[in-house]
C-alpha cells in the first residue's frame, strides 16, 4: 500500500505548479467493492484533499482488466487518467496477445 501511496505522492511533486487544473479519474478495472476499488478510494480521497479538485473513481470491469487499462492506454497522456491496476495486469500479457498492445500503449 505504502509504494501505491508514493507513486501518487510523486505524481502530485513531479507536476506542473497548475496540475491538477480538472478532476483526475482513476480508472479501476474491477468491480466496485473490491479490494482495488476501497483502496483507490481511499487514496483518491486523500489526493482530492492535497489537490483541492475532484479524484473520480471509475471502475471498468471486464476482461481480467483489460478494458480498463485500455481505456487508460488510449487516454492522453497527461495524468488525468490513472490506472490503479493490480498484480493481474503484470500477467495479462502472458496470456493473451491483445493486451501486449495495450501494454506498449503505456510505453
């Protein structure tokens, strides 16, 4: 949990002094309730205080992830879509060709 926390942590000293100027979706490719979903709620709703705008939980459930992550990959890459994935999308790959695509997306 802590490095999930750090990855978002730098997100927010990494950025722009202006970032973030719109609310930021994160794009969860579970269904609601799950242990994903909770988590991303939690840290989203501790963005939304340090960032002082909307942090939208958007689940996306479907294909191990997959849909998702794609609708991540083909977002601009701006980080106003973030995709809070679990250890699922690191063997997707393994498992089906379709996403090795989705992977270089995020390259």
């Amino acid at each position: 949990m802590w490095r999930i926390l750090a990855a978002f942590a730098l997100i927010g000293s990494a950025s722009a002094q202006d970032y973030p100027s719109r609310p930021v979706h994160i794009v969860v490719p579970y269904t609601p309730g799950t242990g994903a979903d909770i988590l991303a709620r939690l840290v989203g709703a501790k963005l939304s205080e340090r960032w002082k705008t909307a942090v939208i939980t958007d689940n996306r459930p479907g294909a191990t992830g997959n849909i998702g992550a794609e609708l991540v990959a083909k977002s601009p890459p701006d980080g106003y879509a973030v995709l809070f994935a679990a250890t699922s999308f690191a063997v997707n790959p393994a498992l089906t060709r379709k996403v090795e695509k989705i992977v270089k997306d995020f390259v």
